[in-house]
C-alpha cells in the first residue's frame, strides 16, 4: 500500500521538537584547540557504508558541549594522551542514510530518524585516543563503527591496557557531562542534548571560525 503523499514527505523531513528551544551555535572543534585530532570516516570510503557521506572533513559541536570537549582533551594531555574525533554533528539526513542501510539486527547501532539522533543535535560526538609520545591512534577494545559486543564500554575482553585506555577516556568524558551510549564506548551525549533542536545543515552551510 502506497503512502499518503503527505506522510511521505514527513518522513523525509527531520522531526521537530517542540521542548529545544535552544539557539543552535556550532563551532568547529579544532577552531577551540588545533591539538585536538581529526579522522573523519564519513569523509571518506573508511566506514561501515563503505562510501563518503560528508564532503568536508570537518567536526562542530554546539559551544558549551565543544568546550567540554575541550577540557577533557587537556585533561587526558596530563596522562599522556589527546583526543581523536571521529564524528560529531551529524546533519539528519545523514542519519537516515545509516538507518536506512542498517539491518534490523543492528538498528540498535544507528539512531532512528523519526527521532532524530543527539549528533543531529549537535550534542553527541565519537573520539578515541592519540598517544601523545608517538602521535599513534591508541587499540582500543573494538575498532570504531564496530557492530558486534566488544564495542560496548562494558566489555570484558580485549586487552586490559585496552580496556584501560577505554575507561580512561570515558572519565575523562563523565568529569565534563558527557554519557557514553550502552553500546559503543566511543559515542559520548553531552548533558545539555535535550535543549537543541534536530538539525538538517550540511557542513557546506557552516562558516569557518
């Protein structure tokens, strides 16, 4: 059965929240501390839909959430090590895409576009570790983007220096009001998350700070 043509279009349309009344503001992180790394995936074909999705490789959070990042990515430089980005807004449709090329098994890995996801709002980021001595991306537990148990934060096996590091970065995440999500130990959702509306801005439509 073909859907109402009005519904249709709903569905391609990010949803609407009327309790994020809170102005937008992203600001690209490495404007705030160019020590701070980037290895944007879905700039690239090195991600699990195996094509870019972005254009530019770039990362933004909305400000109070940037500048936490921040502080914990001094924080970390204390024990040796800074923070990688992977991902941090993530324009709506973008997030569609992931749904849409997601199988039902793992939709638990991938943000519903009916509700939108906290990366559209600007408020959830993906990071890892850089060793600060040989500027090498640090082996954690699981390979980001991985779909199986060894990405949950709770994870028991691996490494323990791996695991170590895993729970180094989520401290240093939780001293400024960032949760990791249950199943990825990369993915963080800054506290203020509900205050910001789901947004649909391609990376283009941003100004360089």
């Amino acid at each position: 059965m073909a859907l109402p043509l009005a519904l249709f279009a709903l569905l391609l349309q990010p949803p609407v929240d009327p309790n994020a009344t809170a102005a937008p503001d992203l600001v690209e992180l490495v404007s705030l501390d160019g020590t701070i790394r980037l290895d944007i995936r879905y700039a690239t074909a090195d991600n699990f839909l195996g094509r870019p999705v972005y254009s530019e490789a770039r990362a933004f959070l909305q400000r109070p959430a940037a500048e936490a990042l921040v502080r914990a990515h001094r924080w970390l430089k204390t024990k040796g090590y800074g923070i990688v980005v992977f991902d941090g807004y993530r324009p709506w449709s973008v997030t569609k895409a992931f749904w849409d090329a997601t199988p039902g098994d793992r939709k638990h890995f991938v943000a519903d576009p009916s509700k939108g996801s906290r990366h559209n709002r600007g408020c959830a980021v993906d990071v890892s570790l850089y060793d600060l001595r040989t500027g090498r991306t640090v082996q954690m537990p699981s390979g980001y983007d991985e779909m199986t148990e060894r990405a949950y934060p709770g994870y028991r096996g691996g490494s323990r220096k791996a695991r170590r590091l895993r729970d180094l970065l989520r401290r240093a995440m939780e001293r400024e009001g960032f949760t990791v999500y249950e199943h990825e130990w990369w993915h963080f959702d800054y506290k203020d998350w509900p205050r910001y509306p789901v947004l649909d801005i391609p990376f283009s439509a941003i100004p360089k700070n």
